[in-house]
C-alpha cells in the first residue's frame, strides 16, 4: 500500500498531502453513469466484480493516494431487519420505518453472512490497487443511520428521530446502541478484509444540541472508534463550534466540512490529523480557481497530519478537469 494517506492518517509530517475525495466513486464520471444503465444502485453495491470496477473509475483517472469502497451506509441496516431501495430523485427509502418501541431491533445478523459482499470487494480491491494506494472503508454513524430507520427517508432537520427520542427516550438510546454495536462489527469486519482506514459518517448528528450529542452520541462514536485496528475519520457536519466534541471521540482524523476555517480548526485541535475541506461548490469554478483554493487550504492546514478532500462529497454535475486540478494540485507540493 501507498503509506502516505496512513502517514498523515497518524499524525506525521508528509511530503504532501494525500488526497481522496469524499463520494470519489462514480457520479460525475460519464463512465460510471454508462455503468448504471445496465446495473440500478443496489445491483452495483451488492455486486462485487462492479462494485470493484466503480470504485476503481476514479482512481484509473486521478491516481489519489485513496480508493473509497463503492458501497452505501444504509448496508448495515439490512443484518438490523431492514430492507431499503433507491428511488429517483428522493434518494433512499427504508421499508418498514420504526414506529414505536417495539419496533427497535434487538439483535443483528452475522454481518460476514449479511454482508459478504462488501468484504468480497475489498478483498478485490486489495489484490488488484492494495500494493499501490491506500483502501478506505466506511460505515453510516449511528444517529445518521436511526435517523432513516424511524423517518423511512431522507428528512429535513430529522425531526421524526428527534421526535422518537423526545417520546421515547429509552427506546431512542436503544436504537442507537443497536446499531451501534453492528456499525462496531462492520468496521471491523472491512479491515479483515484489507481497509487501511476507516471513515464513520454520521453525517446528520450535529442537528442534536451540544448536551445532546455529548449525551447520546459521543460515547458511542468512541466505542466504534477506538475498537478499530487502523487509523479512523469521523465526519459530522455542522460542528464547526464544537471541534472539541469530536476530538473527545477518539477519532483518529477529524474529517472538517466547508463550514469550518481550517487555521481555527488547527488552533481548536492542537495536533489531532484533520480531513477537508474545501467547499465542494468550488469545484464548479475553472481550474485556475480550484487550484488557488485549493492551495489556501493546504497552507493554512499546515504539513503534519492533513488529508486533503471536500467539506462533503463530490456533485454528480462536477466537472472533471476541476477534480483533476484539485488533485494535481495537492500531487504538486513540494516539502
């Protein structure tokens, strides 16, 4: 493997900064759109020898000191009891929401049963890029992903989960141990099979108040977190007030969205690595643009422990010459 994404993953000084970037695989590449219209979303996951081949679109066009599994967080829902599908233009549906206490799983399946199909494409992924880029596994957060277990669907502010909890505050913290547990176990389970860092999103958690996430969230994110083997990124917009509540996570890395200014969030977090975390729109400019950005952000983020990406994924409508400035930008630093 590459080491430099798990150099700078650790805290060390790199010669540059790795760069990946977050939804890397598939949508804004016309290759990858020419592949879904033999294979819908879920035929795509759950298929390795595609999902392998999505994944490694951008890496035959960019070369990043990263490959990102193609997968989706809902995954782990399905050993929970859940089933979900894709629909156009309203993104994931989750059959069978959570409507009351009795709802909330108990128990999961063997996620190596459940979900073989992921460890079957990071062991592709590993045989056929493992010796010449880092791989990187990831897992929906805990919050994030109850959030569509009891709405059903994408929300606004998640106000059906937070209504849950409001009604049902054992049943709320129930839930979230749950799956926390499987998340726990589908981290681990992708190392196994050759993840060298691991990324948790729980993408929608900064929607709860501060005494809120410190209460409910914090402990399990550092649970899942210092249980795994290789270094972790943990991402969680709009917490640009509360760095330090990430930090006491345990995350190895913590992934920064566009909100934060990455010199405040050097001084915030002392030595701790951080991702990010250019302003995914910024990408819509030339690509003089983007690399003058995209420069700012690696000088103020310094030469120890960064990783640069967005401050959330990458568009379907990005156009390609600005991926590659973005990339070839970072490529080009000279320490």
């Amino acid at each position: 493997m590459s080491e430099l994404l798990v150099r700078a993953a650790r805290g060390e000084r790199t010669e540059r900064p790795p760069v990946w970037l977050m939804r890397q695989a598939g949508r804004h590449l016309p290759e990858y759109r020419e592949l879904r219209e033999e294979y819908d979303f879920l035929e795509a996951v759950t298929t390795p020898e595609i999902a392998a081949e999505i994944t490694l679109q951008p890496w035959d066009r960019y070369r990043p000191d990263g490959v990102v599994m193609f997968s989706d967080i809902l995954t782990i829902l399905e050993p929970l009891g859940f089933d979900y599908h894709i629909e156009s233009g309203t993104g994931p549906v989750v059959e069978s929401p959570i409507a009351d206490p009795g709802d909330v799983p108990q128990a999961y399946a063997p996620i190596q049963e459940s979900l073989d199909y992921v460890g079957e494409l990071l062991d592709r992924l590993d045989t056929q890029v493992g010796e010449e880029t880092g791989i990187i596994g990831f897992a929906g957060g805990p919050f994030t992903l109850a959030s569509y277990a009891v709405a059903g669907r994408p929300t606004r502010n998640h106000y059906p989960l937070r209504q849950f909890k409001a009604r049902h505050p054992e049943a709320f913290a129930d839930l979230l141990s749950i799956v926390a547990d499987a998340v726990r176990e589908f981290l681990s389970y992708q190392v196994d099979h050759g993840a060298d860092v691991v990324q948790l999103f729980d993408t929608y958690a900064g929607v709860l108040p501060p005494a809120a996430y410190r209460e409910f969230i914090q402990p399990l994110h550092r649970e899942i977190l210092t249980d795994i083997d290789v270094p972790t990124i943990l991402f969680v917009r709009n917490m640009g007030g509360r760095l330090d509540q990430l930090a006491a996570t345990g995350a190895d890395v913590v992934s920064l969205d566009w909100t934060v200014e990455m010199d405040t969030a050097r001084e915030q977090l002392g030595d701790r690595p951080v991702q990010g975390n250019l302003d995914p729109s910024v990408l819509f400019a030339g690509p003089e643009t983007v690399r003058e950005r995209t420069r700012e952000v690696i000088e103020a983020a310094g030469d120890q422990g960064h990783i640069l990406n967005l401050g959330h994924g990458v568009h379907q409508d990005t156009p390609i010459e600005s991926v590659e400035a973005f990339v070839e930008t970072a490529k080009s630093i000279e320490r």
